[in-house]
C-alpha cells in the first residue's frame, strides 16, 4: 500500500448526507508524552508527538456513521504532528489527532479525528491547559476534547471524510476539519517530518452537511444515549422487525377474540331462534 493522502482538491470532495459525527470523551486527568509516529503503517510514516492518556474508560466515545453504517470507536491516544489531511494551496502549521479503536475491531479497525493547530502569543486559548501539562508535567484538572470538536457554524466547522488502509491491513477512518479553536505557542516543540511529503492513493472525501454533535452521555448501551442519526441501522431494524412481530402476534390475538365473539352471537341467535319458534308452535299444537 502507499501512504496515506493528505492533500485534496475541491474536486477530490463531494457532499454526502448520509455522514455524522458524535462525540463524548472522557476526563483526561494525566498525560505522558514521548516522540513517535501516527499508527498508520506506511513506507513513510509521519513522525509525531504521542499522548498517552490517563483517566479514560472503555465507553464508546466517537460515532461515525455513513451510508446506513455506524462505526463506534473508543479513545485510544492523541498525537500532535505537522503533516495532516488539507485542501490544496492551504497554508499549514500543525494539527492535534484523536485516535480510538473499534468497539467491533479492536486490531484492525481505527478512526483519527484531525484538528488543525495554529501558533498564538494567547495564553487563554482551550489547549493551554494541555500545552502546560507537556511541557512542565503538571496534573490535568478536568480536561475533555469535547471542547476541542468545532460545532458552531456549518459554513467553517464542517468536517470531511474518506477510509484508507494501511500496510497491515488496518482500516482507518480519517475524519479532519478546516478550522478549530485550537492554538499553541512556540514553546510547544512539535518534531517535524521531511518536506515532500506524498501519497499515490486516490481517495474520494466526502463532505457533511451536519454539525459534530457532542453527546453528554454515550456509554455501552448507546442505542439509548446517541443522536438517532448515528444510531446503527441494525439497531434500528432489529426494533422495527421487534415493532412488526408484537404487532403480529397482537393482530393475531384480536382476530381469534373477535372469532369468539361472532361464534357466540351467532350460537345465541340460534339459540333465541329455536326457542322462538318452539314457542310459536307450542300453542298451535294445544289448539
């Protein structure tokens, strides 16, 4: 296989209505950082700062659903590195990456949500909080990505779409937006990968026409907890043939009831009728 593609056209992309993002990520209250590569196995591979996160459970935290199919994935790591998935002639610095593993294919199935980074003097911005636990070690107090997903306006949030296996045989679902509200200052020293960085692979992007949408409470039984247009179709299906089956079986309940019901009318008028014309007989008989 050849390495993964980051760099698209705006003819490399088309809408697709059918794709969603949901999202719910757990408390990260201590990270460990080391010099290493994105996941994906590739004759080049992409050179990155890792994450390793402590805190987060084994819920269900990203949902990617598209053309009737939802992927469920849980937290994994993050990564921050300098090449990442982009529209062509756009001027790039740096992008953090969250990755989870499949609920149905933990080895060989992942997702890596792509957020693009610029530098800033502004010590007030959303991942300063993180930066400074990089670079002096220091506890996290309450830090969740669900803050770091843009999800405000379609027009600059909206997020884009393609798969790509790697040479191991691992499907990735590769998600990345244009814009996010995350910034970083020069302090921050991100490993940088070689220039002329490219890919071979032709992979179509497809575009949502929705907002990310964070979840409050997406755990194991997210059947119950998900936005309905990530809910897996085979869930959906398995409730309406559940819907048609008591329907059924109440349908079939009824039709006997009202059976019994005409039987025993219809035995009573015989009844009536014979016991009337008895009568009617009786005195005609005495006379």
């Amino acid at each position: 296989m050849t390495n993964v593609p980051v760099e698209f056209r705006t003819f490399d992309i088309v809408n697709n209505d059918t794709l969603h993002l949901s999202y719910a990520f757990d408390v990260v209250n201590r990270i460990e950082v080391t010099t290493s590569s994105l996941p994906i196995k590739q004759d080049v591979p992409l050179t990155a700062l890792q994450l390793n996160l402590s805190g987060k459970t084994a819920n269900p935290n990203i949902s990617v659903a598209i053309d009737g199919k939802t992927h469920l994935f849980t937290l994994n790591t993050a990564y921050i590195t300098d090449i990442y998935p982009h529209l062509k002639d756009t001027v790039t610095d740096a992008a953090f990456v969250i990755e989870g593993y499949s609920i149905e294919n933990v080895t060989k199935e992942r997702v890596l949500l792509f957020l693009p980074m610029t530098k800033t003097a502004d010590t007030t911005n959303v991942f300063y909080p993180l930066e400074q636990a990089i670079l002096n070690k220091n506890p996290l107090k309450g830090v969740t990505f669900n803050d770091y997903i843009p999800n405000t306006k379609l027009e600059r949030d909206y997020y884009t779409y393609y798969h790509h296996t790697d040479n191991d045989g691992t499907l990735y679902h590769i998600l990345y937006f244009q814009k996010s509200p995350l910034q970083y200052t020069v302090a921050l020293k991100i490993p940088e990968n070689k220039k002329g960085y490219t890919s071979t692979y032709k992979a179509t992007n497809y575009k949502t026409t929705t907002l990310a949408k964070l979840h409050d409470n997406m755990t194991t039984q997210f059947e119950d907890n998900i936005y309905i247009d990530c809910v897996p179709i085979e869930l959906e299906n398995q409730k309406v043939e559940k819907y048609m089956k008591t329907n059924q079986d109440l349908g079939k309940y009824l039709n006997e009831i009202i059976m019994y019901v005409v039987y025993i009318v219809i035995l009573t008028l015989v009844v009536y009728g014979i016991y009337t014309v008895q009568q009617y007989i009786s005195p005609s008989v005495k006379t």
